[in-house]
C-alpha cells in the first residue's frame, strides 16, 4: 500500500480535484496500470467520508450545545428575546 506523503497528497489532490490538468491526467494513467494505487484510493476515500461525517457530527454537536446555553440559561434571556423578536410577524 502507498503511504508516502508525496503519494497521501497526490491521492488527495485527485480525489478533491486540486490537481492540474495534467497531473489529473497522469493519475488516471497510474490507476488503470497500478491495481495497488486503486486500492489505496479506495481507502483513502472512505476515510475522507469518515472524517467529513465526523467533522459535520461534531458541528452540528457544538451549534446544538450553544443553542442550549443561549435559550436555556437564564444569564442569556435578552439576547434569547431579541433573537425570538427577529421571527415573530408583525
């Protein structure tokens, strides 16, 4: 398996379409001939999927926690107000 970090980034490249047209070419040419290469992007997209879910996961974790400090805690109820007014009809 390909571990080199010259080898990560130029995986990376690929998969996020950074790199030049050129070397995207050039890629495409190494994974037709390099069966090991296609297995190395294969795992290196899902890992890139996993960490991506994570990473949402773990926003979504914090904008929750802060929404419960803001409309739960008494210390923050004009701001809660002044939030709320900005959606009621007039």
């Amino acid at each position: 398996m390909r571990t080199s970090l010259n080898n990560i980034k130029e995986v990376d490249d690929h998969l996020l379409n950074q790199s030049a047209p050129q070397d995207a070419l050039l890629f495409e040419v190494k994974l037709i001939i390099d069966p090991e290469l296609k297995y190395t992007v294969m795992w290196h997209k899902q890992t890139l999927s996993i960490v991506n879910q994570y990473g949402r996961n773990n926003l979504r974790a914090m904008i929750e926690n802060v929404h419960q400090q803001l409309f739960t805690q008494p210390e923050h109820q004009t701001f809660r107000q002044k939030i709320l007014r900005l959606f009621y009809k007039r």
